[in-house]
C-alpha cells in the first residue's frame, strides 16, 4: 500500500495540487487540482458494511491519476517505472 503523506508530499513537491476528505456517512474524496485552477480528476471511495474495498486508496488513486494527467511532470519522472519495465497491452514487460 502507498503511503499517502509521501504521495501527497511528492505531488506538492511537483506543483501538483492535491486533496483528501473524509465524510463519515459518504466515505473519502479524493482529488487532482484546486478549487482556483479548477479539479482535474476526482473520486469517491465508499465504504460498504463498514468495509472499505480492497487494493482502492487514495494513495494509490493519486498516484495513478497523477500519473495519467501528467505525465511530463516532475512525480511522473521520479515515480514512474522505467520504459523497459512497463508492461504493453498484451501484460508483457518489453525488453530492451
């Protein structure tokens, strides 16, 4: 599981604008942006029967989402896997 400080310290790191919040009856949400620039990607994490849902968090939903809008950023180029290392459509990791 990532951990969410270091997400969100490496997003701010980047100039990537980030947030969380907790509603008790709603579950979390959790977005890429600011309410001046404008939310470029939002979610909402629910609970279920008290449960959360299993391998969702917020960390890793920031991490990903952050990844997808911007891939050019600083976050992208110390967070991503190498090219050699990412998987193609077929789930095979290209080799070099």
């Amino acid at each position: 599981m990532a951990n969410l400080e270091r997400v969100m310290q490496q997003l701010h790191d980047s100039q990537i604008n980030a947030g969380v919040e907790t509603f008790y009856d709603a579950g979390m949400r959790v977005w890429l942006g600011d309410t001046f620039n404008g939310i470029q990607a939002e979610t909402w994490i629910k609970r279920t029967d008290l449960q959360w849902p299993a391998g969702v968090t917020a960390a890793s939903w920031l991490h990903a989402v952050a990844l997808r809008l911007y891939p050019e950023s600083n976050y992208a180029k110390v967070s991503a896997p190498p090219p050699w290392a990412r998987r193609s459509h077929h789930g095979l990791r290209h080799h070099t």
